[in-house]
C-alpha cells in the first residue's frame, strides 16, 4: 500500500528527520538585521491557525478544510513521521527505554509538588507519561485502544449528587458537568471509529445486549468497523477465567485493526501483523491509526492546507478580545508571526495550558480561594497492576498495542454500590499482550524466589522465569479535586527562558482505595487463573512522577457551562475570547476509566461542527 | 582527538559482528590470535577492563549459560555513554538542583558518564582482584547509583539489538528464546498456547536488510 507523498510547508529547515519535499509558500525574508539580533517576521495571514499536529490538530484542519473555503495552518514544534521510516525503529533500546519518539525533555518539562506550599521540582527524566512529538504527536506511539465513555462521565456531577446526595460529597471533590451528553456525542464517536477503522465487538447495539462484547457500554448505533483483534495464550487464560467467575470480559476495542479497512475518507490501511512493536513505536505498516497515516494521507493533499513543522508556538497574540494570531519559533532560533482570524489549541494538554497561562488569556485558577479557572481540574489515570506469573510459557514478544481483553464489570459504579467500599467510581480489569521485548522484562519474578539482584543465581532464576510473566491491570477513573492544578513555576524555564508548567498534585484517599478495591478483584482472577501473583497490598504511596501511568494528563481549559467553572464552553470555544478554540483532553473535567483518545476526537468533532456551522456564520460567543 | 584506545575481547564472543566507529565507518572485526581489538569511544582500554570484569560477576557466564563477556556488554555501555544519553543530552539540566524524595526520581547533577568515570575511581583495581574480593567489592557498592546503573545497562547489554554493540552473536536473545524483531507473528499469535515458541533469532539488520539509525551515533 502506498500513501501518498506529504507536502510539508516548512519555514527554515526542516528538522534532521525531513527527507520530504520542501516547499516554502509564506512570502518572507531572512529576519536577521545588520547587527546580528533577530527581529520577528510577519508571514501572510491565514484564516485558520492550528497549535499542534496531532490527532486533534489535524482532525479540525481535516474538517475545517473539507467543509469551508478556509486556509488552515497548522504549526507542530516536531519533525514529520512517515510509515516508511518506522521499520528501522522496532528497536527496544532506543525507543522503548530511551525514548526516542518523546518531547526532547531538555528543552521543556514540567515541575512537580504533592501540594501548595511545598517547593516543586523539575521532572528530569521521563517517567509517569509520555508526550510525542512531531507530525501525529503521541497519536504516532500510542497503544491505539478506543472507547467510548460511559454516559454518566458526561454529567457524574449530577450523577453523583442524585445517587449519594450533596451532602455525602467531599467539598474538595471538583468534578462537573461536561456541558455534552453521550447522545450528543454518540454520532461522533461512530465518526471517529470508521476514521481509526477500530476492531471491537458490540456488547450493546442500540439497546440490544450481546455476549461477547462490552454489555455495559452505551448503546451504540453500529457494529465496529472491524472484527475483534485475535487471542494470545494469556488473554484467553483471563477470558476464561473472568467468564468462570461470573464477569463479562470482551476484548478491548482498539485502534490497531485486525484486517484491511477502507475508511470515509478512502484511506486504506492493513491489518495488524501482531509484531508487539505498538507502544513507545510508530506503526512500520500502517495498520495502527496514527494521524501520519490516517488524516495526513487526507490532508497532504489539500491546497489550503499547510503544516509548519520545526515551529514552536511561544504566545497566541490578542487584543481587545480577540486573538490576533501567534508567535513562534523555528528550529534556527528565528521569530514569526502569523495572523489568524481564528486560533484553535490543540497541543497536548500541557502545552495548551501552558500557552494561554504565558499568554495570558483567562483567568488563573487560585487554589487558595478556589476562585479562577485556567489550570484546574487537573487528573491523570489511577492505575494497579499486579504481576502474574505462570508454570508455563507464553510468547510474549508476540503480540499488539490493543490486543487486550477487559471487563467492565466496575466501571463508573457499576458493580458496587459505594458506600461499602468507600469509592464513588471504580475502573475496568484487563490483561494485555503489547509485545515484549527481552529487556524490560528480565530479572521479573515471584517474591522469595531469590534475595540475589545480579550473580550467577539471579541469572539462573531470571531466565527460568523469563516468558512467564503477565500482569493484570486495573484503569482507574480519576476524580477532580480542588488542591489538584497547574500554574506556572516561579523557578524553573523552558529552552527559551518561558516559565514551566508545575503541578501540584496528589492522590487521596478515594484513589487509594480504588487500588486496594483493585487488588482484591486482582488476587479472585489471578487465582482462578492459576497463575502466582505478588499479594502485597498496595503502598499508599504518595503520586510519583517515576513510574509511567499512562499518557492520560487531563484538564486545566475544561470544558462546562458557565465561565466560573470552565474555561471553554460547551463547544470548546474560549469563554473569554471567541475566536480562540482549546481542543483535547485539556477540556476533560477529570478522567474516566479510559483511555482518552477516542473522545478526545469525538469532542474534536463536536466542536468542529460548533466553529464551522455557527461560528462561522456569526464570530461571536457561541453561548 | 585523544588515542583510539581499544578493548580486547575473545574472538569466539565476538568475531564477524560489523561494528562501527564513532566515525561512522563500518568495521569488519578479525579474529587475530583468537581475540579482537572493539576500538572504544568512551573508556580507555583500562577502564573497560574494569567495567567487562564487573559486568560479568552482575551476569556471569556460567554452567546456566554465556554473560556479558560474551555478549559484548562493555561494548554496549562504551557506546551509551559516549553517545548523547551518557551527556544526558536528552535530560532537563536546568538549575536550581535540590534534593528530593524518591517519586521525583533521580535529581542530580551528575551524568552517565560523570557517574561511570567516578564509579571506576571507587572499583579501583578490580580486574586486578582475587577470590571473593570482586562480589565483596560490588556488594559494598551495590546502593550506589553508579551500581544501579551498571546494571540496568548489563541488562541492556545482554539482550539489546547487536547493532548496539551487545548480544553479540545474538547470543542473549538465544539464551532467553527472544527472536528479535520480526515483521510478522499474524499466524503465530493465537497458536502454541502453553508450549515454548522459539524461532531462529536474527536482528534488525538481517530482517531489514539495513542498519538502523542509533541514537548513539547522533551527531551534535
């Protein structure tokens, strides 16, 4: 299969990894005056300015120009990624342990402390997640599993004052109301399925329950595009295991497709080859949807489309009200600034945040009164694993980013009604083959089977049991809190001297629980496996920033339905300013059980509908 | 440019494996004498005695099979830490350093190849130790992060891509049954469910049919 071939705008050089055709369109010339010092360059303007090239940058450019005359730029601080290049990367060194698809974290991190008051400190290496970069972002090493959220993540506040009460809430607890309900969402998440081609199985079609599948999902309109995904030798252990002990295990919906599937748009791509080359890698054969591979086929060919990449977006500039357009660097240290009638943020979390708070557009949240917006609600995924361990082998280097089989028995509160437990939401059970390389797993083994870490003894143990460790993993859904938020560091700078985004952020009582409620549920499988497994409860650890979590940061410009509470309105459309849009999971105000990517896009929809049907028609506030 | 120094490894380990210098220039080891000359980036000749005798007591040839001798483990690390990761190139540097608590990981100002260099100061004359001396010597050290280090990347060194200079002969992958990267297990994934599945390992080369792009290699 051949994609065709990107045009790539580019203004100064690409980065070390372009090879494509460059084409320079904005009429501009070399900024450097006589005396050395650089001025900024004004470029042409466009319609449309897009921050961040991937899933959700790309998808509103893909809209935007299929549906309006509009020019849409969009600027991505990376280089570009191509399919072709990624059969020389299954590589576990380089790209599982030092992660060569990340944000070069020597130019920017962020900082972390577990509350106000203590002193924060820089994340020095990657750990707790995992931010790509370049044309696709973390949608180019993504695991590619696609859910849809449960109904009741859309309004919990609601939800949860009508099933406890007010009263039983804590008042430190921040959730709310997205200002969107599943059934506005439910066409959209179909969109962005048949964009991905997902492989799944229906556990509830359009009320119908079917064994198999997810019976506790929302009803869903359609079958997924493609077929589940085939079994390895330990999903189909917890399958049946799971089954036996009365739970509903199906396997995961995901993003790496299980045959040839022709998408809406035309875009053809294979089925996956179970290489175990998904997570922390690009996809070498297309069959995992990444945008490389999925909207720039689209996009590439569209005249009033450009991409910038090697283009590092330092403020969105405004006046009286309005977003003017936005600064940036290229890779030779040269300023630009391009006019845009519209601004739409789409970078990871992070960096949405962290460019409207250096931009100064809106109001800081303030823990102190718990007054402001812009940094709150922020969340991650609360995460258990406990390691299994198995008398026989189970091939697993084989296998798929997606390739995983859940149950969804205590997901939201399902399954327990709250008040025993002490937990108000809970999360879905799932046992995975990613593919594994030899590295990161050696020298895994059950506790007591040796105190030695190195020496002729480890090494025998070590390889006896090589291959024979699984985990069973609980995805927790993460409430907002008060005391959890970004702001900027008063310390700590970027590569060009731009304060840092700090977190402060910490885990309570209720996620503690969640893993220990997680532990038990882990303890019933693993024995009806017949697998060992590690019985120590869980440390009630404070929040690490070491351990890798899951790249599922959200919130910060969450969304809602009053500007006190949020950042954007209901269509992710700037309260404060109308012609600035603030895409992706920063708009989540917390984190369900899932992964965000499939909602990240159907709200990418949602909104774009909102710009390009309403906006367009009357630029003012939508609400 | 300093001396090339080299580090002499038996040739049954280690003869035939294409290396490349730092220059980029690929370089058909010989075996002469029944050894090989790897040349080195990082370590002398010295240095990388002491870290190969180190790295075999952590993973020892043994009765339960070859160790890091073998597989080139020095090889590896001589290139991790001349490359940018052993510069922490690709590290957030940035002052005020403070201290902190283990969930903010590793906060010191020290890089790989700073903590290696002084690491071989603490491991004096070990290759020249005797008896029980050298797992004392270690055991005395293993809390360090030099030592945590060393072993993480003796790991590493067993049963990374030969192209990273270890598991030379693929002689790590055979040890564990890993059959390196492949393009495909579509018709595998689902069968051999129980039974040990081992095919003949190769490396990125061999499927591709063309050397990867190491990250070590980069230039600044």
């Amino acid at each position: 299969m051949l994609l065709p071939e990107y045009i790539y705008i580019t203004v100064g050089n690409l980065t070390k990894n372009g090879t494509r055709r460059e084409y320079t369109v904005n009429c501009w010339k070399r900024a450097h005056s006589c005396d050395g010092t650089t001025r900024m360059t004004n470029l042409k303007p466009v319609d449309v300015a897009v921050i961040g090239g991937g899933w959700t940058g790309l998808l509103m450019a893909k809209e935007i120009t299929e549906k309006t005359p509009l020019s849409v730029a969009v600027f991505e601080r990376g280089g570009p990624h191509k399919t072709a290049d990624y059969a020389l990367t299954m590589d576990e060194v380089d790209y599982f342990i030092r992660l060569r698809m990340m944000q070069n974290i020597a130019e920017e991190t962020i900082t972390h402390r577990h509350s106000v008051g203590k002193p924060a400190v820089p994340m020095r290496q990657y750990g707790s997640f995992l931010p790509g970069t370049g044309v696709g972002g973390s949608g180019e090493h993504w695991g590619g599993l696609s859910f849809r959220y449960l109904p009741d993540v859309f309004t919990l506040r609601t939800h949860l004052t009508s099933k406890h009460g007010a009263a039983k809430l804590s008042p430190d607890l921040a959730v709310q109301d997205w200002g969107v309900t599943y059934d506005d969402l439910e066409p959209l998440y179909w969109k962005a399925e048949q964009l991905l081609g997902v492989s799944g199985k229906a556990g509830n079609l359009r009320g119908q329950k079917i064994e198999g599948g997810n019976i506790f999902e929302a009803p869903r309109q359609n079958e997924y595009p493609t077929p589940p995904l085939k079994y390895s030798y330990v999903s189909r252990l917890f399958e049946d295991a799971a089954k036996r002990l009365g739970y509903h295990p199906h396997p995961s919906p995901g993003a790496t497709i299980s045959q040839t599937y022709r998408n809406p748009d035309g875009v053809t791509r294979p089925g996956c080859e179970y290489c175990g080359h998904c997570q922390r890698f690009g996809c070498m054969i297309g069959a995992k949807a990444q945008p490389s591979n999925t909207l720039m086929p689209v996009l590439a060919g569209r005249s009033k489309f450009q991409l910038h990449t090697g283009s590092w977006v330092r403020r969105v500039v405004h006046k009286d009200g309005r977003a003017t357009g936005i600064r940036f660097m290229n890779n030779e240290g040269q300023e630009f600034f391009q006019p845009a009638e519209i601004v739409v943020l789409a970078s990871f979390t992070l960096n949405n945040v962290r460019l409207l708070s250096l931009s100064k557009i809106g109001t800081p949240y303030d823990s102190a009164v718990r007054k402001g917006t812009l940094g709150s609600h922020l969340t991650q995924q609360v995460q258990h694993t406990t390691r299994l361990f198995f008398d026989k082998p189970l091939n697993a280097f084989m296998g798929a980013g997606s390739l995983a089989i859940k149950f969804s028995d205590f997901d939201g509160d399902l399954g327990f009604s709250g008040a025993e437990e002490g937990l108000l939401r809970g999360g879905i059970f799932s046992v995975g083959s990613t593919g594994e390389g030899p590295i990161r797993s050696f020298g895994v083994m059950p506790s007591g089977v040796t105190s030695e870490t190195w020496g002729s003894e480890w090494k025998r143990a070590s390889m006896a049991w090589k291959d024979r460790v699984a985990g069973i993993n609980m995805f927790g859904e993460h409430l907002s809190y008060w005391h959890n938020f970004m702001d900027l560091d008063p310390t700590y700078t970027d590569k060009f001297g731009d304060p840092l985004l700090r977190f402060t952020m910490d885990w309570t009582d209720h996620e503690h629980r969640q893993r220990e409620f997680a532990a038990k549920i882990h303890a019933e499988v693993a024995r009806e496996m017949g697998a060992r497994f590690d019985a120590t409860p869980p440390r009630r650890a404070p929040y690490d920033i070491v351990t890798y979590q899951g790249t599922h940061i959200q919130g910060g410009a969450v969304m809602g339905m009053s500007p006190h509470h949020s950042v954007v309105n209901r269509y992710l459309q700037h309260w404060d300013m109308p012609n600035v849009w603030v895409i992706g999971g920063s708009a989540f105000p917390h984190n369900a059980a899932l992964n965000p990517t499939l909602t990240a896009m159907a709200l990418t929809h949602w909104s774009a509908d909102a710009l390009i049907g309403r906006y367009l028609k009357h630029p003012e506030k939508l609400v | 440019m300093k001396r090339r120094e080299f580090l002499t490894l038996p040739a049954a380990a280690i003869g035939g494996t294409l290396l490349y210098t730092l220059a980029g220039e690929p370089l058909r080891l010989k075996a002469q004498d029944g050894v090989v000359r790897v040349p080195l980036r990082f370590f002398t000749a010295a240095e990388a005695r002491v870290i190969a005798a180190a790295c075999e007591r952590i993973f020892p040839s043994d009765a339960s099979g070859p160790g890091a001798t073998e597989a080139g483990v020095a090889v590896y690390i001589d290139r991790q830490l001349a490359g940018p990761y052993g510069r922490d190139k690709y590290r957030y540097t940035q002052g005020p350093w403070v201290e902190s608590m283990p969930e903010h990981g590793y906060q010191g100002r020290e890089t790989p190849q700073q903590t290696y260099r002084q690491g071989l100061k603490d491991l004096g004359d070990f290759a020249g130790l005797s008896m029980d001396e050298p797992i004392a010597k270690l055991k005395s050290m293993e809390r360090s992060r030099f030592f945590q280090l060393l072993r993480t990347h003796t790991i590493e060194g067993m049963f990374c891509d030969p192209m990273h200079g270890g598991n030379a002969g693929l002689i790590g992958w055979q040890l564990v049954g890993y059959p390196g990267p492949r393009m495909s297990y579509r018709e595998e994934v689902d069968k051999h469910f129980g039974e040990p599945w081992r095919p003949k390992p190769a490396s990125l080369e061999q499927i591709m049919g063309r050397p990867g792009k190491l990250w070590e290699d980069e230039k600044d």
